[in-house]
C-alpha cells in the first residue's frame, strides 16, 4: 500500500482540513459569544423587570379612585317579601365619599347606617355607624383591585372584613364576613343599580 502523507495532494488536504476547522472553531466561539451575550441580556433585562416590579409593588398606594366604583345608588328589592335594601354612595371629593343604607320590610324602615370611606394619612378607612350603634367602627382598606375592595378590623366582634365587588356596571356585591361565636360566618348583599331616592 502506497503512503500518501507526503504528496502534494495529502499536504494540500491536511491544509484544507485544517482551515474547515479553524472556521468551525471560529464559528463556534462566535456561537458561544453571542449566546452568552444574550444570556446577559436576558438577566440583566429579567433581574431589572423583577427590580421595578418589586419597587412598584411596594410604593403602590391606593386613592381615593381605587374605591370610586362602590359610588352610586344600589339596592336589593323583594317585593314578594316586603323587604327593599337601599345602599347609596356620593362620589369621592376632598378625600371622602359619604354614604347611607336603610331596610325597610313592610312599609316601616327597620334599621339604617352612616357610612363613609375616608383618606388619612394611615390609608383608607370604611367607617360605619350603623343605628343600633353609639360609635362608629372602622374598618381599613387591606386589598384593591380594579373594582374590589377589602377592609379589615379583626379586632372588631362582626364583621372582622367587608368586600366590595363590581360585577359589570349594574350589580355590586357587598360581603361581610369573620367570626361568630367561634364559627366563620358571611353574608352576602346582592346589589343591583337602582334609583336614588
């Protein structure tokens, strides 16, 4: 058998060779530097998302807007029963809204309650006076989103927290709920928009 590894033509091929991977080599060290390249990017440009969204998170503040879709005129009517339940809130100026609610069952108004939601420095605050109280009780603004609204007092007897809820523009749900006598117990008012009377 003849040995080619000194002919001209073996030489030129080893040459050859040689270059294809030195280019392939070359090529993939341009492969690899452009893929760490982009792995840079990606973190940085992950680590920096995360950086504003924890920043915004924890600056969030609500306002006043952040409760202005309980405002308006609601109510729960059952005419089979005798029962209207009328729940009505101004819309937010100079830091409050002011509202009021009243059952009436069988013609004869049964119990009422002063309410408002109000801004301080402390956040925002639904405060109630309900008729069978002497004292108003408030109840801090714990969670928001767009058209809900949580307040909490769990040092308060019943309820501990009140939910509101915007479901479209013509039903509001109003939840309260917590402790009773050791059980969780919760009521729900189905609100749809009604006069305002």
């Amino acid at each position: 058998m003849s040995d080619f590894s000194n002919t001209p033509i073996f030489f030129i091929g080893r040459l050859l060779a040689d270059d294809v991977n030195v280019v392939r080599i070359d090529l993939k060290t341009q492969e690899t530097s452009k893929m760490k390249k982009l792995f840079i990017v990606f973190n940085v440009t992950l680590s920096l998302c995360i950086f504003t969204f924890g920043v915004t998170a924890q600056e969030a503040k609500p306002t006043m807007e952040s409760v202005a879709f309980i405002a308006g005129c609601w109510e729960i009517n059952k005419p089979e029963r005798q029962s209207l339940t009328n729940e009505q809130w101004m819309s937010p100026v100079g830091g409050a809204m002011i509202g009021m609610a009243r059952s009436v069952r069988n013609g004869k108004m049964g119990s009422y309650e002063y309410l408002r939601i109000a801004q301080d420095e402390t956040g925002i605050h639904y405060i109630a006076k309900p008729s069978q109280s002497k004292s108003e009780t408030s109840f801090k603004l714990v969670k928001w989103a767009a058209n809900e609204a949580v307040f909490e007092n769990p040092a308060h007897d019943f309820p501990q927290r009140i939910i509101y809820k915007l479901a479209g523009t013509d039903t509001l749900t109003a939840r309260i709920e917590g402790t009773m006598n050791g059980k969780p117990t919760g009521m729900d008012f189905p609100y749809v928009r009604g006069k305002c009377h």
